[in-house]
C-alpha cells in the first residue's frame, strides 16, 4: 500500500472539488469548511486516486501557531496510520513557516486522538475553550525552522543607521 501525501493548490477547480468529495465522504454529517482558507494536502493511493485530505490555517490568536482544521481518511483506509502521514506533513509545513505550535482540537474521536498522541501532541486546557464542553484541546510545541531576516528589512536598517548618524 502506497500512499503518497501531496500538498494541494485549492485555486485548482478539480483539487476543490476533491476536497469537497473528501469532506462529504468522510464527515458527512458536518458543514463543509472553507477551502480557500489556509494549507491543504490530499493523500493519494498508488493510482493517484485521492483517499484522504487534511487543512491547517493560522490560528486566530498567536501568529506562530497552526490550527489543524480539519481532516478525514475514506472508511477502508483507515487504520493503516494516513491521518499520521497528513500530521506529519502539516507539522514539516508549519515548521517551514516558521510556526513555534500547533493546536487541534478533538471530540468524541478516540481515532482522531490516538493519532495526535502517536505524533507527539499533548492535552491541555485553553484560556478561551472553542468546542464543547467534552472537547479535547491538543497541542504540540515545535522546534521551528527561523526564517532568515528579509534583504529589504536588512537594508532599510542599514538605511536608517547612516541617516541616524549623519
Ligand atoms: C480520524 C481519522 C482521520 C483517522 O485516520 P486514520 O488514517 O485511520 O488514522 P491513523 O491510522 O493514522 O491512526 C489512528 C490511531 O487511532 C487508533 N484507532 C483507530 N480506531 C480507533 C478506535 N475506534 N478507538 C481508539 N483508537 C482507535 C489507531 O490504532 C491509531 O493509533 P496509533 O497511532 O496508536 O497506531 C479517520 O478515522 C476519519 O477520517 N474519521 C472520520 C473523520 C474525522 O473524524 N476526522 C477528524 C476530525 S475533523
């Protein structure tokens, strides 16, 4: 079993509408989130035929921190640890983003949480909850890849300093 874990351009109308395919499939009572919205990655089977698909945006509160929106495996590939590849991926995305956290959020999904376990995450309790009042709150604190200062910033400082001392 080949699975390969693809980060995806939502722009692209036929990866939209795999995206929507997965989300109905695999959450079917849920609403659909926005796609448009954040990072996303599809897995995929030998045949490149999609079999899951997971989501991560910034999160609201903290600049370096992913929110895990959303994710879903189709029911005969589960257990067989894609949701772990999909962690795995957004977890090396946020790195390279320079993301310090990543939170998520599980409820009622022993599935779900079993595998933010496998991966590292750890239960805490947030100062402003989000979910229900049964909700696990998980998070994972990263050791992020410091992205290199911008050439523009560097010189407008260097800028700044010659004025400054004229
Ligand atoms: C939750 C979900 C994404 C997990 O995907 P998956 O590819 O099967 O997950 P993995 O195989 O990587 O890992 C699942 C873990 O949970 C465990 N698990 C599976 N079913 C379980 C159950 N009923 N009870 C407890 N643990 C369970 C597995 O043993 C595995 O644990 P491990 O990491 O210790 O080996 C999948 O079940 C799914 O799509 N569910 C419906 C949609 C959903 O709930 N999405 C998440 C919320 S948005």
């Amino acid at each position: 079993m080949a699975v390969t874990v693809k980060k995806v351009d939502t722009r692209d109308v036929d990866i939209a509408k795999t995206l929507i395919y997965l989300q109905k499939k695999c959450l079917p009572g849920d609403d659909l989130v926005d796609i448009t919205a954040g990072h996303w990655w599809i897995a995929y089977d030998e045949f490149m035929l999609p079999v899951g698909f997971a989501g991560m945006v910034r999160s609201y509160y903290w600049n370096d921190c992913g929110y895990l929106c959303r994710a879903g495996v189709l029911k005969d590939w589960r257990g067989k640890g894609i949701q772990k590849k999909l962690l795995k991926a957004r977890e090396k995305h946020a790195k390279k983003l320079g993301w310090n956290w990543l939170i998520s959020d599980t409820t009622d999904n022993p599935a779900s949480s079993n595998s933010l376990i496998s991966c590292g995450f750890k239960l805490y309790d947030p100062s402003k909850p989000w979910g229900f009042k049964h909700t696990l709150y998980w998070r994972k604190k990263l050791n992020a890849v410091q992205r290199p200062r911008s050439k523009k910033k560097k010189t407008r400082g260097i800028l700044e300093e010659i004025l400054r001392s004229k």
